[in-house]
C-alpha cells in the first residue's frame, strides 16, 4: 500500500482506460474524498454501490449502478438497477459486472493490516473480483473508522494505493418511532421466542421491535446489519453475552461506532456469510423481521418499488425469509402499518401488480393486529389479512375484490 497525495491519485485514476466500473462502499461508509478526486480525474465511469447514501456524481459520462437503490441514487435518470438478492451481488461482481477500480473506506494502518469497519458487506468479493483482472484498490484511510473484525480485516498489501482524509463518519437522520411504529413494534416483540436470533432490517419498524425487547434476556444477533437498537440491548442486557453479534454492515450515532471500534463481541462478515439462507437457518429460533410497502391477500410483499418505479430493491429480505422458514423455531415476519399516510391509501391490497419481494412468511404484522400465514390455507391467509392487518376503511373494499379474486371472504 502506497500512501499518495491526491493530486496524485487523480493522475492515477485519470490514466484508467476507457469506462472503468468503480465499486465504492456504499450505505454511511462511503469514501468521498476518493470520490470527488475520481470524479474530477475521470471524464467516464460506471459508479456501483450499495444503498448509496448522500450527494452523488450527477453528469454526462457517470452512470449509477446498483442492486439496492438508496436516496444518492433514487429517481437519477442515469441509473441502472440490477435485481439480485444480496447474497448473489458478489456473484454479479465476479461474473456480469467485474469491477476495475474499488474504493473503500478503512482505519488507519494496525499491524500491517486496516479493517473495513463499518461495512464489509460486497466489499471483500468487489477486492477479489477486481485483483482477479489485475484492478486497482483504493482505500481512503480515516482514523475515525472504526477497528472492527472479522472479514473486515484486510491486509495492507491487498491495497495499491490510499489517500488519508480525516473526517467524521456519516449517521442517519434519527427518527423515534410514532405511535403506530410502537404499536407494530410490541405485536411482533410478543412473536420472539425467548433465546431468539435477530435479523431486522432498516426503518422504524425494525426499531420499535428491538426497543420493545429490552427487558428480554439472551438474545442473540445474526443479521446482515445493525445500528443503534442492538447497542440499546447490549446495555440493557439482552443479549448473550457468549454469542458473537454477526453482521455485514452498520450505521447509527457516533457512539454506536465507537462501541464497535476494536469490540470484539462484534463480529463483522462479507454477505455470503451473513445472507447465505443456509448459514441464516443454522441459527436456532432466528427471527426475521422485515418491512413492506405493500402486502396483499396472496399474502406476498413487496419492499421493492413505488408506482412501478424501484425504490430500493430485494437486499436481504428474501434470504433471511427463506432462512428463518429453514430455521429450527424460526420465524420470517413482515411488519408495516396498514395506512400509508403520505400517500393516503391501504398499504394491503387485493393484489400486487409489480414485482414480488418475498412471500410465505410466518406472520404479518400491523398496528391493527397479527395474520397468521405459515400453515394456513390460502383462503384463511387472506380472511386474516384482511381482518387483521387492513385498517378499518380498507376491509369492505378488500373483501369485495378478494371476492372476485376467488377467495370466499366473510
């Protein structure tokens, strides 16, 4: 690893042939000062990330691809959306999309090694897809990335070259969770099983459920991501303190990555670990809880797309439904409320007319109540979704077109 300035890493980028495709870290580890001197360097190139978070390069000659839509890349012209589970993307990197150039952003040198911190995610696979054509690595190396371990830990001899930018790591905007959040969060808590594993995906839902799981005890953690709720248990003892928590990426408050940094209960893992639905069903009683923006009475979710236009993609709700399904007392469960109150309208409808995320889960959950999916017939899923799940104002209208769609509906 060669420590450049950046006017030197903009000859080298400048120098690349072509329309390299560049895969940078993505969610709130993005390497931005490696980016801005890529953008200024290069006239072409194709940007892969992952949940992109932030301002992002929006001209001529740029052009955004990826598997899982965030806002950086939400609604830009130039995008180009790859549907995959996440635990397939490394495969996408080693086969259709073979990468030129990786950015990531690390710690700062220690023992000859740096550490990927708070997201290993596609990242380790993006190094060996692109040292398997004779690309470059990059890492911009910033002392306030956490150590963490695991699949994080690379060697420095793994890098070609790194730029050095001191500056503070990204965090959501924190949102607390409403009533109705609160609400969905205490109906799924009351579905864990005692000594369960975890998997909860992004958004208020998922943090209102661990929020209404502090008083639990041995809990455990196997999750292709966490943030502030699983620090939340750790100090209110929820957790198996003999249990590693397993995941492939992070983001939340400072303090969460300064409880990460050189943890060693924390045990950081590339996707096709983390997601491989095999490796999920060996956790004893893992529950997966995801959200939707839209279920219907086939009992199929999609978390995907908004008027027919991608939203954010599959990522890893479908390997972690099929997963906890596998798992011995496992649960996969769709949690959302049943009103969309920006849009005015029932998140339940007779049926999806896009794309499906996921389907056959155990239960799905609303502030309204719980459906029971896993062993019932079709018929009894959607009377249950229906009368469980819907608001009030939707069920007449439901009941009606579930009718003509041939479910008998009291």
């Amino acid at each position: 690893m060669r420590v450049i300035s950046e006017s030197h890493l903009g000859s080298v980028l400048g120098g690349l042939p072509g329309r390299p495709r560049v895969v940078a870290g993505g969610n709130f580890a993005t390497p931005r000062r490696a980016l801005a001197v890529l953008d200024g360097a290069a006239s072409e190139y194709r940007l892969f990330m992952l949940n992109a978070q932030g301002e992002l390069p929006d001209r001529d000659g740029v052009e955004l691809e990826t598997p899982f839509v965030g806002a950086g890349m939400r609604r830009r012209a130039r995008l180009r959306y790859y549907p995959s589970r996440l635990s397939l993307v490394p495969n996408l990197l080693k086969e259709s999309l073979p990468p030129d150039v990786v950015i990531v952003q690390t710690s700062m040198p220690r023992n000859g090694t740096v550490s990927l911190g708070i997201e290993v995610n596609i990242l380790p696979a993006a190094v060996e897809a692109a040292r398997a054509r004779g690309g470059l690595v990059i890492a911009q190396l910033n002392p306030r990335m956490p150590y963490t371990f695991g699949d994080a830990v690379m060697a420095v001899d793994e890098i070609d070259y790194a730029i050095e930018s001191d500056e503070p790591l990204a965090s959501p905007v924190p949102r607390p969770p409403g009533d109705v959040a609160r609400e969905i969060g205490g109906r799924v808590a009351r579905l864990v099983p005692e000594r369960a594993a975890l998997q909860l995906g992004i958004g208020a839902v998922p943090d209102a459920v661990l929020a209404s799981l502090l008083d639990r005890r041995g809990l455990g953690i196997w999750s292709e991501m966490f943030s502030d709720g699983v620090l939340a248990l750790e100090k209110a003892g929820a957790l198996d303190p003999d249990t590693p928590i397993t995941a492939s990426f992070a983001f939340g408050s400072e303090e969460l990555y300064d409880w990460a940094d050189r943890n060693e209960r924390v045990r950081m893992l590339r996707t096709e670990k983390t997601n491989d639905p095999s490796l999920i069903a060996r956790q004893p009683r893992l529950v997966s809880v995801n959200s939707a923006l839209q279920v219907d009475l086939y009992a199929q979710a999609n978390a995907s797309r908004v008027r027919g236009v991608i939203y954010s993609g599959f990522g890893g709700q479908t390997d972690f439904v099929v997963g906890a399904l596998h798992s011995p007392g496992g649960r996969a469960i769709i949690a959302l409320p049943s009103w969309h109150p920006r849009a005015d309208v029932s998140t339940v409808i007779p049926r999806l007319s896009g794309p499906v995320t996921s389907f056959q889960h155990s239960f799905i959950v609303s502030e309204q109540g719980t459906a029971t999916i896993w062993g019932r017939d079709s018929a009894s899923q959607a009377q249950q979704i229906v009368d469980q799940v819907a608001h009030p104002s939707a069920r007449d209208g439901l009941r009606e077109q579930g009718r003509e769609l041939g479910f008998p509906l009291r």
